[in-house]
C-alpha cells in the first residue's frame, strides 16, 4: 500500500507527462468497449428479429432443400409428418414463380403459410380470402423492387406438381416493414391452403418452423436445424467484424503501452539518483522494480478513471438512442440489420477490457523496470548508468 502511495504521488507529480498517457490510454479503453458494444447489440437484434420473423425455435427442412440452390425447390417437399401440434409449428410450402408487375417479369419465391399461425412476426392475419379474390403479402424491399403497393392487382404464375404452367390474378393484401430480408426480398407470401390448391401438393411442406421449446418429432424426410446452425452464418460475419477490429485494438494499445514504455525507460534514466536513494534508505531491490511497475499500472487504473468519466455518458446516451445506420448500407447488406443499433455493454465486457488493459501496462511498465535490479546504489547515487 505505502508502494502505491507512492507510486500515485510520483505520478501526479510528473503532470503533463502523466495526463497524455493517461488520456491516450482511456481513448483505447472507450473506443474498445464502444465497438465492441455495438457488435454484441446487432448480435442480439439480429437474433430477436431472426426468431421472431424466420426461424422461432428451429425449423425441420426437407432432405433435399438448399436454400442457396433453386433447384433443389422442384422436389423439396413432403407430407407433413402426423402428429404434430398445428399450434406450435408452422409448415411452409416454397414453390418458385415469376411475377408481372407494370408489364415486367421479376422471378419470385412463392410461400404458403398457415394464415392463423402464431408462431412466427409475419402478419398472416392480412391474407384474407375475401370474396375468392388471391391474397398475399410482400415486405417493403419486394414492394420498392416490384413497384407494388397495398391493394394492386399483379399476375403470376408457377408450376403445379406435374409441372403444368398455371397462372392467376393475386391481391396485395399488406406490405410489412421488417429488418430482416430473409422474408422480404424476392418473396411473396400466401395462405398455405391456397398454394396446396395451386399446386396441387395437398398436405406437403418444404420446412416446418417450430415453436420455442417444442418437442421435435421424427420423420425420415426432414431433418432438424437448431439456431446455432440457423444463425451460424451472422455469427461468422460478426466474429469476422470482430477480428478485423482487432487491428484497430492493436494500434490503439499498441500506441498507448509504447507511450507507458517510452516513460518508464526515461523515469529510470532519470531517476537513477532517486532510486540509488531508496536502495541506501534499504528498500530492496525487488521493491524498487515493484514501485516502478506500480507506476505504470496506476496510469491505467487512471486512466480507466478518465476513460469512465466521458465513456459512461457516452455508452449511456448510445444504448438509448441507438447508432443510426445509413438505409442503403443497411437494406443492401442482404443480413438482419436494423437502420438503428443499440449497442449493449455488458458488465463482463466493461470488467474484461479494463483488466486487459490494467495488466498488458502492468507487464509494460515490469520490462524496463527490471534494469533497477542491476543497479548499484553508488553508481545510482551519482548518476551513472550500469
């Protein structure tokens, strides 16, 4: 303890000298929280609006469906396995199709969907068959692409089960607003009954969406896919954002431990009469490396100090507004982004930065420190270099 006293004494004793690692350190401390703060808040977001909207607690996907091979649609579907709780899961029949929006011809996913599930976001409740007119939803990117709004009349047309061309006039029942375009782009939505009758694929789905914590039942001809595999690709792409960070993290530390290091050595060449002083007065020499070394700790507790001081407004004020994503950048990603991230900062985060922090200047601060050891306290006490 009385190390430390002195240690903080020396410090605030060189001034300016102290602030500018101090200030240098803390920008490291809020920039590395700041960001990583923010991956671990679109992480989250991701997955709600992945659950809610697509996969709720995993899905069972027909042996031969590929989401990344079209061709695989054609025979990607079977009888929904018997037994199942129509309350807890949610069969989806995919067929592709081509649309004809103002003369145009756009190739879309065609989906059937139960429209009284309650399972998954989509609002399914706006495909009302009213009057034998077709229904369907899009989401806003399919409605921008296919220039289609609520109410419009648009002509499609789809392959039934014997591959026979068929056609029909489908309503715009609803268009929704949603982060994740896994549902939206390229996607038209209709009751699941009315695309059985279409194609005639009575009772068959390509894949089932369960509900959280629903038994999953066995059937030869699907094959579960729980969320760590379902959301496997965001996670990828947000440790891949986390690792290419990882060379900000390295300048920023890199910067501030170098400035800690280029101190330490000077303070010793500096001080070398001080410490020919504390070894005469009979500290020891391991205590002398261990003032040292405490030094250069102290300037990271200080500067995890300074760094809370403008960081915890900061962080405050972002978690509850959120960090504005420009809409090009977030529409064209093609992955779950909202256009507003709030970051999260978690105590393990805020406590784990701060002790790599504290430790990696502790272990700077040892290095040069060590030359203390091999000092004798005559030639200290004159001035000279060993």
């Amino acid at each position: 303890m009385t190390n430390f006293r002195l240690a903080l004494r020396n410090l605030l004793g060189a001034g300016m000298k102290t602030w500018l690692n101090v200030i240098v350190l803390s920008m490291s401390f809020v920039i590395i929280i700041f960001y990583n703060g923010m991956m671990d808040g679109w992480n989250q977001q991701a997955r709600t609006e992945n659950i809610a909207w697509e996969m709720g607690g995993g899905q069972l996907w027909h042996n031969e469906y590929d989401p990344y091979d079209l061709f695989t649609l054609n025979d990607a579907h079977a009888a929904i396995p018997a037994g199942m709780d129509q309350a807890q899961t949610v069969p989806q029949l995919i067929i592709q199709a081509s649309v004809y929006p103002q003369g145009r011809m756009l190739n879309v996913l065609l989906k059937g969907i139960p429209a009284d599930q309650q399972v998954l976001a989509l609002p399914t409740a706006e495909l009302k068959n009213e009057g034998g007119a077709s229904q369907a939803i899009i989401g806003k990117r399919m409605a921008e692409n296919a220039k289609l709004a609520e109410g419009d009349q648009v002509l499609i047309r789809w392959r039934d089960k014997n591959g026979t061309f068929d056609a029909k006039q489908i309503t715009i029942a609803h268009v929704f607003d949603t982060d994740n375009p896994a549902v939206d782009q390229g996607q038209i939505w209709m009751d699941f009954a009315e695309l059985e009758k279409m194609t005639g694929l009575e009772n068959e789905a390509t894949l089932i969406t369960l509900a959280e914590g629903y038994e999953v039942p066995e059937d030869e001809n699907f094959v579960h896919k729980g969320l760590g595999v379902l959301m496997k690709d965001m996670d990828d792409i947000i440790a891949s954002k986390k690792g290419s960070m990882g060379i900000v993290y390295v300048m920023l530390m890199g910067i501030a431990l170098l400035a800690i290091f280029d101190t330490q050595v000077l303070s010793i060449f500096r001080r070398q009469k001080e410490i020919g002083t504390y070894i005469a007065l009979g500290m020891t020499r391991s205590r002398v490396v261990g003032l040292f070394t405490i030094e250069g700790g102290a300037v990271s507790l200080l500067a995890a100090g300074v760094g809370a001081l403008y960081g915890i407004p900061l962080f405050a004020y972002l978690a509850s507004n959120g960090i504005d994503i420009p809409t090009a950048s977030a529409e064209g990603a093609g992955i779950t982004m909202a256009s507003k991230i709030y970051p999260v900062y978690g105590f393990g985060l805020v406590i784990g930065t701060t002790l790599l922090v504290v430790i990696a200047a502790t272990i700077v601060s040892y290095m040069p420190a060590r030359k203390i050891a091999r000092l004798k306290p005559t030639e200290a006490l004159k001035g000279k270099l060993q």
